[in-house]
C-alpha cells in the first residue's frame, strides 16, 4: 500500500459509529482534494472486514451502490444497525446541519 492509500483507509476508519462522511470529505481529510474517485477505489479494493466502509455515502447522502443491489442492501443495513436514519437510500439530515455534522454525525 502506498502512503495515500493509507491515509484514505485511516480517514475511513475514523468516522464513529453511527456516522457517516462523504467520498470527497475523506479525501479532503486524507490531504487528497477533488479526488472522491479515488476513495472509491480504495474502498472498492480493500479486503479488511474491519474497514467501516459501510460509513462512506456521496454527498447527497445517498448510497452509492445500485438500489436493491445486495451492496446496496448490505450497506443500508449496516447504516441502520448503527442507527442511521436511512428513507429511500439516503441518509437524513437537518437543513441547520454545519458541514462538519452534515458529513459526520446525520440526524
């Protein structure tokens, strides 16, 4: 693994339970801007099953798998067993939400 590569999975690993983050605001907190695809990748690749990857969401809050794919099933379940609250694939939040409690801690 490359120190990039790192870094992203030590971001991903950083988001708590029952939170989640987006794919470009970890690559912001992994000192990686404007490279969401790339967090993509890692996630796609990684093989840790300890990795928190179901925690990752675009940012509109929406997951990122196909609706009713089993990826898509697994991760909204993993979402919700966190007590994330989830209406149609996306993660709800409030509209006074700062970004930094949009992207981390959804209502």
């Amino acid at each position: 693994m490359d120190d990039a590569t790192d870094r992203i999975l030590a971001a991903v690993h950083a988001v708590p339970r029952g939170a989640v983050a987006a794919y470009g605001e970890i690559a912001r907190r992994a000192g990686l801007p404007r490279r969401a695809r790339w967090v993509a990748r890692v996630l796609a690749r990684d093989t840790d099953p300890a990795l928190p990857w179901h925690r990752i969401v675009r940012a509109d809050g929406r997951i990122a798998f196909p609706a009713g794919s089993e990826q898509f099933q697994e991760q909204a379940r993993r979402l919700i067993d966190e007590g994330v609250c989830l209406r149609d694939g996306r993660v709800l939040r409030t509209a006074d939400d700062d970004l930094d409690a949009a992207l981390w801690a959804p209502r």
